[in-house]
C-alpha cells in the first residue's frame, strides 16, 4: 500500500464540506472527475465543483453532483448532494461507467451496472453528524487498487460517528472481479461490530459493508469478528502480543452465512483492521501509521498528532 494523501483534523462547517474534503483528497492520489453539476451549470467533462460553498461552483447546493473515477479508469462513483447540506446519494459503477442518462446541472448520469452504496434517490439520506460538531480525517492510496478512508469523531473526544471506507480485498477467488467492499457506516458505534462492520443487515441499500459476493448479487457482506466458545477474540479481547507488549490486531474477513441468500466468502480487508486491545478516537498505534476508529484502526501519515 502507499497510502499518502490525507484529510487532517479538518472541522467542516458542513456535510457538503467534509464531501468536498473527500473529492479533494480523492483527486491528490489519483482519481479524476469525469463530469460533475453544481446545480446551475453543467460540466460535462470537468470537475465544476470548485468550493465547499454554496452559489457557482459549489459542492453545498441542492443537487450538485461529481462523477469521480479510480486512477485504474476502472471503477466509478458518483456523489450528489440532497436537499440538506448532510444529505447525499452515493452510486457506484464496478465497470460501466455513469455514461448513460440525461445529466444536467442538477441531475447526475447513469450506469447500467449502478448499485447504492447510500440513499436511494438525488433527495439523499442523512451522512456526515450535525454541522460543525466533529473532526474530520481520512487518508487515500495511490496505488492500485486505490483504498482510501474518511471518518469522523466529535470534536472533543467520542465515539466515531460517521465513515466511509474503499476497502480492497486480499485472498479472494480467482474468478471474483471485483474484490472490493465499501462501508457506509453513520452514528455513534460506527467501527464496532455492533455498528454497521459486522452486522447482517438484509437490503444492499442501508448503510454497513457492501459489495458483489458473487460478480452478479450486490448485497450486505459481514465482517466477521473472531471467537471461540468462550467469547470474542478480535475485535477488543486479545489482549497485547505476549513477545512485544504492544497491541495486537488482525485483517477483517468479509463474508455471508449460509442461512443467508447468496451467501459465501469475499475476502480479506487491505484498509481496516480489527484491533485486539481497543482505544479511544484519535490515538495512534505503530509509530502514527495506523489512526484509532472504535474496534479498528486506518491508515494514518506516521507523523501528525491527530486532533480531538
């Protein structure tokens, strides 16, 4: 991995702005904006989106929207902003592409292979926390296959309480073309198997871990946390490694029951890691390269001080 840009203690004064924190981010490691609509004007292969704001070029107007696409020219998102400045629709495309529809200003393209990641319809589902209460981090990788993560805590101190993350996979089939979930997680508990990481949830449309299980069926994957008859092991009760003293972790796996319908095995996860001794937001482990999310920990600059 070569995570190496970054959001850092940001406070957004609004949703749209923590979006536009994640747009600006995204293009630094190597994504680029097909197309985009600041709800007056449309551009058709550019990235009109030049503000956190409100008015032209603005990502804080009702219905603005950008087509963003992975350095790969592979997969594609398209983000919209609602009718509040928390209220978004994310889709992605794992390889169509958003070319299809009628885009305008205020109304985004289409993919044939289009799947939620977030809300339903261009009136977007509430994401980021009440304005102006959190901070902000995040970091993005600019090599293949391009993970990337932003997440929030309150200002202060407290559970994480908003997340995204682009979570390539290791250990997958062979055959599986698209070995990648994405998390949407919102409210307190956000990175805590009792959040949306390793809840089973029945709709691909709510938030939690999403993906293709099977090339074909996009549904909710778990990530699986590890036990035995006693209890859970990871994440939160393994206790620090008996030969370093320091804390422990392990790689999240991702899969269906068989009680479940299109049940079976994802893969292993590149970004987010299970943590065996759990801290408060905001601490660092390994020498500031991993950042402190409820049960997991991110990627992180191995420099900052995060600020809480």
């Amino acid at each position: 991995m070569a995570f190496n840009q970054w959001i850092l203690n940001q406070a957004p004064a609004t949703g749209a702005e923590a979006i536009f924190n994640l747009k600006a981010m995204l293009k630094l490691a190597g994504w680029v904006v097909q197309s985009s609509g600041d709800a007056t004007s449309y551009f058709a292969a550019s990235d009109g989106i030049t503000t956190a704001g409100s008015g032209a070029g603005g990502m804080n107007n009702a219905n603005a929207w950008f087509r963003i696409q992975d350095p790969g020219a592979v997969r594609e998102l398209v983000v919209q902003r609602g009718s509040t400045s928390r209220a978004f629709w994310i889709r992605s495309s794992k390889s169509a592409k958003f070319v299809g529809g009628a885009p305008s200003a205020t109304v985004a393209p289409t993919a044939t292979d289009q799947q939620n990641e977030w809300g339903t319809s261009a009136t977007g589902t509430t994401l980021p926390p009440v304005d102006a209460t959190y901070r902000q981090q995040g970091g993005a990788d600019s090599a293949s296959p391009y993970g990337w993560w932003t997440a929030s805590y309150p200002t202060g101190g407290g559970d994480a309480n908003f997340g995204l993350v682009y979570e390539p996979l290791v250990e997958t089939d062979a055959a599986d073309t698209d070995p990648i979930v994405m998390l949407v997680t919102v409210a307190t508990l956000a990175f805590t198997p009792v959040g949306d990481i390793a809840i089973e949830t029945a709709s691909s449309t709510v938030s939690g871990v999403k993906g293709y299980i099977d090339g074909t069926n996009f549904v909710s994957i778990t990530g699986c946390t590890y036990g035995s008859a006693s209890g859970t092991i990871f994440p939160g009760a393994s206790g620090t490694n008996p030969h370093s003293t320091k804390d422990d972790a392990a790689s999240i796996m991702y899969a269906r029951r068989s009680a479940l319908t299109t049940p079976g095995y994802k893969g292993k996860g590149t970004v987010m890691r299970w943590e065996g001794t759990t801290r408060s937001e905001g601490d660092t482990k390994s020498a500031k390269t991993r950042i402190c999310f409820g049960n997991v920990t991110l990627p992180w600059d191995g420099v900052t001080t995060p600020t809480i």
